[in-house]
C-alpha cells in the first residue's frame, strides 16, 4: 500500500488534498494587510497577505512553516477568505475550517485556528492602516482651508504643562481621537470617553497606528451621566463638542462635578472662522455643519456664576477656555 493510500484510509480527503497541494502560497507585494503569527505550542508559523477592494478581500496569499495540519487548515482559510467582505471574514471560526476540511485529526486540531487568527491579523492591519489613510485625508482637508486640527490640539494640551505626570486627566467626546493623540503623545496614561462606540473603535485603530494604545483608556460612557467620582480629575478637557450639544449644561455640569477644587477644566470650541471653514468642506461633501449648543461666551458664563476663573485664548479657527474650578 502507497502512502498516499494510507493517508485516504485515515484521513478526510478534503484535507490531505489542502496538504498535498495548498492553495494560495506566495507573497503579495502591494499587500493591503500583513500579518505573521505563530503557535508557540508547537512551532509552526504563517505569513499572510491580503488585498481588500471596496471591504471585500480579492486576493490572500501565505507562506507557512509548519506541519500538515499548518498548510491544510491555513490553505483552505485562504480559500473561505476570498471574496467574502471583511465582516463575513471575521466572523471564521476554527469550527468553518475544521468543517471545511470535512475534518481533522485530534493532534491537528489546535492548527485550525492558525490560519484563523494570520486572516484577523492580517484584516486589523489593514483597518488600521486605512484607518490612518482616512484619518490624515481628513486632517490635510482641513489644513487645505485654513483649519489646522494637530496644531489647534497642541495648543490646548499645552495648557497641562504645569499638571504633576501622575495627575488624573480626562478627555471627554472622543470622537476619532484628535485631542486623544494629542494628550498621549505628552503625559502618561489618561481617560478618555465617548457615547458612541464606532467612534470608541476609530479612535482605538488611530492609537494603535500610533503605537499609543496602551496610554488611552478608552470608554464608552455618556458624558451627561459619568460613572467617575466626585473630584477625582486633576484636569478635564472637551475639544469641538459643545457646539454640538443640545443640553450642553448637563455636560459642563458633569465635567465641573469630576474635577478637583482648584483642578483644570479646558474646552476648546469653534469660533466664526472655524464654523465657515468647517460649514465650507462640509458642503463639498453634501452636507451642513449646524451650530446647536452655546457659544463659548454662555459656557464662559456659566463657569464664572460658579465663581470659577476663566481665562480665554483666540486662535484661527478655535477659541480655548481656561478654567480654575
């Protein structure tokens, strides 16, 4: 009896046709995802590349260095991958593979979920990249027109020079994590919070591009109702949210509630200029940019009924509010 006719007594011939001639090996030069994982068990490790058009993976391609197990469930994750949008792709479990394969050895088992997790790797590259595409795109729009966001968000976290590195800092309304980046890059680990998820999750893919990830805390919370303690921020900053708010007191109220006595609240917001600016590219898209809450006078305002000493500072297109609480 020939190996190979052993191998077909033993084994499902799905599988020992994915081992014997693997689909999708080689490389992709103009990669739009990467990624190398490995199975420190057992030694075995891949290399995926993907490319994506219009959320749809059109081409995976992988280098393996592994046992059977390795190439089989790894050649026909190539397969399952192909075509699918990347939504349905991450979804694959180790269970569409082994089905796939119409099984699998009980020792090669743990091999099912290498190609699973080259194929997740490989897709969170490629989101957080054009992520980033997306995100610069969007910043050079601005900047195009007068709106300089990295340079406007400078200059607020420069009003938290004199804060101890260990202080207690909040970001509140995430968003894609402008002001984010911004604190990360000049003090330690701080909070930042946002009700919307999806925005949670844009502003994660930007730190992790950043290699910042692990200095923002990043939490879904309404900002109307946070679940902090009384006092517990040395410092709250709020950036291009106010002008958006239909209750913007229940907000400020909040932020005054979380800060320290004799603690920073920063809120930079629009002036004119910003609002024609940001109402100019809103309208090449088909859009309009709508003032709903305050102006930064009635915050101001209301901050110095609550005897707080408010310091304001005009820039281009912003105009920033330093308050004592």
């Amino acid at each position: 009896m020939s190996p190979n006719s052993a191998l077909n007594d033993q084994l499902p011939q799905n599988y020992i046709d994915h081992f014997l001639n693997p689909c999708n090996i080689g490389e992709l030069d103009d990669a739009d995802g990467y990624a190398r994982i490995g199975d420190p068990s057992c030694g075995d490790f891949i290399k995926v590349w993907i490319k994506v058009k219009n959320e749809i993976i059109t081409d995976y391609k992988f280098k393996v260095f592994g046992c059977c197990g390795a190439i089989a469930t790894t050649s026909v994750v190539s397969e399952l991958a192909i075509g699918k949008r990347l939504k349905e792709a991450i979804r694959l479990t180790d269970d569409d593979v082994i089905l796939a394969l119409g099984g699998i050895p009980d020792d090669k088992k743990h091999c099912s979920l290498l190609g699973i997790n080259g194929l997740r790797a490989a897709i969170a590259d490629f989101l957080v990249k054009d992520n980033h595409k997306k995100y610069i795109e969007r910043i050079e729009k601005y900047c195009q027109v007068g709106y300089d966001i990295p340079q406007h968000r400078d200059m607020l976290v420069q009003h938290l020079n004199e804060l101890p590195k260990d202080a207690e800092i909040l970001d509140v309304g995430t968003r894609k994590g402008h002001l984010a980046l911004a604190i990360a890059r000049n003090v330690f680990r701080f909070k930042s919070i946002d009700i919307s998820k999806d925005e949670i999750y844009y502003a994660q893919l930007n730190a992790i591009y950043y290699g910042l990830d692990e200095k923002i805390e990043l939490i879904e919370q309404d900002a109307r109702q946070m679940k902090f303690h009384d006092h517990y921020f040395d410092a709250v900053l709020c950036a291009d949210m106010i002008h958006h708010l239909v209750q913007p007191e229940l907000v400020l109220s909040e932020m005054y509630r979380v800060c320290k006595p004799g603690g920073l609240i920063l809120i930079s917001d629009i002036n004119d200029e910003g609002q024609r600016v940001l109402q100019a590219v809103h309208q090449q898209e088909g859009r309009e940019h709508v003032r709903r809450g305050w102006s930064l006078d009635q915050v101001k305002g209301w901050f110095e009924e609550r005897e707080c000493l408010v310091e304001d500072f005009e820039q281009a297109c912003e105009i920033i509010l330093n308050v004592v609480r």
